[in-house]
C-alpha cells in the first residue's frame, strides 16, 4: 500500500491536490508523516518504534492543528484510529478552527467510523467553536440525510 505523504502528485485535482502542496508546509516532525504513513499502511510495528522514540507524536498537530488521528479518520483508517486511541490519543480532539474530528468524519459521511467512535467513547454531545451540535453543523453544510443519521444514533 502506498504511503500517503508519499503519493505521486499527477492524477491529483481540486481538493486533494490543494492537500497534497500543503502537506509539506505543515510544519511537523519527518517523524509525524513517518508515524501517519505507518498507520495508514497498518504497519503497527514501525508505529510502536516511532512512539517509543518520540510519545510526543501522539499529541503533535501540524499548522492547522490536525493530529495524526485527524489524517486518519479523514481517510476512514479504522485500524489506525483504533491503535492511536488505545495509546492515549483523544477522540475529542479539535483542529485550530474548533472542528471536532467527529465532525468532519460525519461531514464525509462515515457512518460506520461515526458509530465505532462512538462505541469508542468519543463525545457526541460535544459542539464545535461556535457552539454548533453536530447536527446543526452538518445542517449548515447541507448534509441533511447526515444530520438525521446522527439524530437517531444513541451512544453506547
């Protein structure tokens, strides 16, 4: 499986390619993208070394507050979800604009990642920095069909 951070650029447009020239400029360790690119080729091992060296990469955000967590639940890597959160790594978490992760991964409409991470334990409750629930928030952005999904969920 090919790394992420290490994918070829052609064949890349619109919001992925924006992505893709941001990724450099994130202003994170070499050893973040190597722990995501771990991660997200589920090869547990390197990821366990590069923890073991530096326990720090599982808080560390990069220039728009994303942690590796973030990356992961965007490309619905449950496996790499998993491994983070049983090492400490919050489900809670918010980027620098106040976005729960559990936002953006309903925004995309991930309903089996939503309900694992809330089995997981994460906080549906939780409002974004404006003080959106997230069904308010998926409503602004016209994702209706979502917004009554997670209506109907009830956490575990």
């Amino acid at each position: 499986m090919a790394s992420i951070s290490s994918c070829p650029t052609s064949g890349l447009d619109g919001i992925e390619r924006v992505l893709f020239d941001l990724m450099p400029k994130m202003n994170v360790a070499p050893e973040w993208y190597q722990l995501l690119d771990a991660l997200f080729a589920e090869d547990f091992r390197t990821a366990s070394t590069l923890i073991e060296d530096n326990p720090a990469l599982l808080s560390e955000r990069d220039s728009i507050g994303e942690t590796v967590l973030h990356f992961l639940a965007v490309e619905n890597s449950l496996p790499g979800i998993e491994w983070l959160h049983a090492r400490g790594s919050s489900l809670d978490t918010k980027n620098k604009f106040g976005t729960p992760l559990l936002f953006e991964v309903a925004q995309l409409g991930y309903r089996d990642l939503y309900r694992k991470l809330l089995d997981m334990g994460v906080d549906a409750k939780q409002t974004d920095d404006l003080g959106r629930s997230l069904p308010e928030y998926l409503r602004e952005f016209d994702e209706l069909t979502m917004a009554e999904f997670v209506e109907t969920c009830r956490e575990p």
